[in-house]
C-alpha cells in the first residue's frame, strides 16, 4: 500500500480533523481521479462530433436564448429549473458553443471521485468507530476507483445531461452536514473552533441545497431532512435550532434572487421550476408512464405521439407555460382520485424504470451513435453497465441499510427515499437515479473494505436484519424489472 500520511486522532483534537488523514496526499486518490478523467476525455475527443439527443437539444436552446440575452425561457411548455442552462450559456456566450460544457464536466467528475472519496471515509468512521487511517484510506479508494469506473456515469460526463454537476453539489451537502454535526457534536462544543465549525457547516449546508434547488426542480422539497439531519438526537439544543435556522435562511438566500425573477417574469409564483404538472401527464394518464430508455419506453417522437393519443391531451398551448402546468396538474390529480388502484399499481412500474441497471448509455448504443465500436464491444459494454447497476444499487442499498449509522445515515436514507417517493408519484427514467447512486457506492465501499463489521451489525441489531429482508425483497424486483430489456431478444417482465 502506499504512504498514507496519518496521525493518530485522539478526544480534545481538531474537530474538523477527527480522520486525521491527508486525504490530498494520497496517490490512490489521484490515480483513481486520472482514470476515471481519462475514461470520460478519450470518448469526448473521439465522438467530438455527436449531436444532441431530446431533452440535450432543449438545454441548448435555453442556454442559446441566455447567452443572447433573453433570461430564462420556458420550452414546449416546460419551465426548467435555470442552473445547467445558465452554466451552459457561459460557453455559449464566451465561444458560440453551448456544448463546450462537456469539458468542464470531465474535470467535475474528478471532483465527485475526490468528494466521494472524503465522504466514504466520514461515513466509515462513524459506522466503524476506531477504523485505522489505512482502513479509511482503502474505503475512500474503493469508492472513488467504484465512481472513476462507471461506464453510464462516464456517459453522463460528456453527455449535455447536469447529472455531474448535481453529484458534486449533492455530495457537498452531506460533506457539510457532517461537518455541521462534528461541530455540535464536539466535546469542547463550547470553544470557538466547534462553533465555527458547526455554524459554516449548517451555512454551506443551506447554500448547496440552494444550488440543488437551481439545478433540479425535485430538489425544492428536499430541505426537511437535512433540518432532521441536524436536529437528530440534539432536539433539545439551542444550538442545533439555530443551525436549521441558519441552513434555510441560506438556501432562501440563494434561491430567492431566482425565484423573484421568474415570478416577475412569467406573473405567477416560481420556486425554481414548473414541470409539475408535465411529470404528471406523463406517469398519471391513460396510457402506462412514458419512459425514454431502451427497452423501456417511447424512444421515436412518432411511437411517443402514438401512445399519447390514448390517453388526455395537453390542456393548455405549448406557449401558456404556467396555464399548461397548472391544468395538467389538476387533471393528473383528478385522475388519480378517479383511479386511485391503478395509481397504486404503477408505482413500482415507475420505480422500475428509475432503477434499471441499463442507463441512456444503453440507448445510445443501441442506436449507434458511437460510430466505429464492433457490435461485441457494444455488448460488451452494455453487460458491464448492467452488472455495475445492479452491483451498486442492490449491494450498495444493502450495505447503507447495515452500516447507516446516525444523523448521517438517517439523511442519505431520507434523501434516496424521497427520490423513490417522486418517482413513484410522477414518472422515471434512468437518468433520475445517476446523481444518486455515488451514496450508494458509499456503502459498497465499506462493506469491501469491512465485511466483518457488516457481519457484525447484523448480530448486533435487532432491527438490522428484517431492515435488510425488506429493502432487498423491495429493490431486488425492481432492479432486474427491466434487466432483459436491454438486449433486442429479450423482452421485459
């Protein structure tokens, strides 16, 4: 193994250094980072030339109309939320090209590898208190070198998708929420170091569910559990009431400047986004939920066209954006009380098209848009994304189910089950799960690297094992629903 710079921690240290691990210094870090940077550029320089696919060529479009100066617009009566069109039209602006995103994106998904990295050892030294600084190292590899490998979020990278940035941000929030807590939670919580540290965190814990806010419209309703996050076992304190106070004065502060805008500019009240009513339409109609992955939805804008007409229509011009969100809407809420069984019926179905192992990668493939691969490789690289979906979405649930310890555990859980509760409620599409599935890693990662403390938790929590019945009797089903659609010879279950 190599060097790992460590000291060993001890009570009355650092609060913000309880790993007492150089974490910058290690060269598994960085070559886990040059990988995973080489896996997205080398695509990206070879397939310069592809064009974008459906929702890719709205980004543009909006990001065009921000760099010409027309703010924030809506799009055959979707209203985005503005953070990746707007990064989008930074390029544009400066070089004419809005697509010229996809190379910042391959430096951000270093960031992820190396936020993954920090988070996974957080995580390990709480669930396994004691850990050495080589265990934590090893932990931190395993993620980052698990996220560097990942063919779909590789795809992603050099994709026109804000799925990267949105993983660097998501993981960011739970960096700061620990060190919000390690703040709180410090013995000497009275010195002014543990306040500093408490105080920041809650902060920049506020801002970046701020920013998640601005890049993805879901993200409006996710602060509620990072205030549990905060308050978890701490109900009592002063201090920790304050910290959610701080946390949502921040996000308002980032949120507001938009939200203001747009109001004004389109005369009805906007958050971030208002594609409520579009989700509905498209997961609580006549016709089974919409889906844009192979195997598993509409793919050609005809066979979409085609399926709609079974069902209602649109209520409102492409153009009345706020009149169309709110009468689809209202419809998709009347269909549901009208329908309250097949409601009910469909949600694993929509569940099932967010957790299938095979991503738009797959789609990509099966269309042949990455000229000059032999058909063996594109089956070769469709079976390997199929084994890493469902390797980190069944194991890496599982270990997180075992190992979640805490506030800490208690938020990844709360905010993987909320995206669950949305896409269950309105539609899914692979691409909902990509930002999330670096918290899953997290858990892969330690039960790698700690199988006997794994064991361990089992025996030594009641409630542990029949936690883990459920979730992998739920998520199992769910994950291979759509495993066999990925190859033209096989059909769905």
């Amino acid at each position: 193994m190599a060097r790992v710079h460590a000291r060993a921690w001890r009570p009355g240290a650092r609060p913000d250094t309880p790993l007492g691990v150089s974490w910058w210094r290690d060269r598994g870090l960085w070559a886990a980072v040059g990988v995973g940077t080489l896996l997205r550029a080398v695509p990206l320089a070879v397939w310069a030339d592809d064009v974008c696919v459906r929702d890719e060529c709205t980004y543009i479009r909006l990001a065009d109309r921000l760099a010409d100066g027309a703010g924030m617009t809506s799009s055959v009566g979707w209203l985005w939320a503005p953070g990746y069109p707007a990064l989008m039209a930074i390029p544009g602006f400066l070089f004419g090209h809005p697509g010229l995103i996809k190379i910042p994106q391959v430096l951000v998904a270093g960031l992820v590898t190396a936020l993954l990295y920090r988070l996974t050892q957080r995580v390990f030294a709480a669930a396994r208190p004691g850990a050495t600084p080589e265990a934590l190292v090893t932990a931190g590899r395993v993620a980052a070198f698990g996220y560097a490998l990942s063919l779909h979020q590789a795809f992603f990278a050099i994709r026109l998708w804000s799925e990267v940035i949105y993983s660097a941000v998501l993981l960011g929030v739970f960096l700061m929420l620990d060190r919000a807590r390690r703040g709180a939670e410090a013995e000497d919580g009275a010195s002014a170091e543990a306040r500093r540290l408490a105080l920041t965190g809650a902060a920049g814990l506020g801002a970046l569910v701020g920013i998640c806010v601005l890049f993805r419209g879901v993200a409006q309703y996710m602060l509620p559990v990072f205030a549990v996050g905060l308050l978890w076992g701490q109900w009592r304190r002063l201090q920790a009431w304050a910290q959610v106070g701080l946390m949502a004065a921040c996000t308002a502060a980032v949120v507001a400047p938009y939200s203001v805008y747009a109001t004004q500019k389109f005369d009805t009240f906007i958050l971030s986004d208002r594609t409520l009513g579009q989700m509905m339409y498209l997961g609580n109609n006549d016709y089974d939920p919409v889906a844009f992955d192979y195997g598993n939805g509409k793919l050609s804008r005809r066979a979409f066209d085609r399926e709609r007409r079974k069902g209602r229509l649109p209520c409102a011009p492409r153009g009345k954006m706020a009149e169309r969100d709110a009468c689809q809407t209202a419809e998709a809420v009347a269909w549901v009380k009208a329908n309250p069984g097949e409601f009910l019926r469909r949600v694993p179905l929509r569940m099932a098209q967010m957790t299938t192992p095979h991503s738009l990668l797959t789609r990509h493939l099966r269309w042949g848009r990455f000229k000059g691969i032999p058909w063996w490789g594109d089956e070769l690289i469709i079976a390997l994304q199929a084994f890493q979906g469902v390797l980190v979405q069944v194991v890496g649930a599982a270990a997180l189910t075992l190992r979640g310890q805490g506030a800490r555990g208690l938020a990844v859980s709360g905010v993987l089950l909320y995206h669950l509760a949305a896409v269950g409620a309105l539609a899914g599409i692979s691409r909902y799960r990509v930002p999330l599935e670096p918290l899953l890693m997290v858990g892969l990662a330690i039960l790698a690297v700690d199988p006997a403390g794994t064991r361990a938790s089992v025996a030594g929590g009641r409630w542990r094992l029949p936690l883990l019945v459920l979730v992998l009797s739920l998520g199992i089903p769910l994950v291979l629903w759509f495993l066999p659609a990925g190859w033209p010879e096989w059909r769905a279950w």
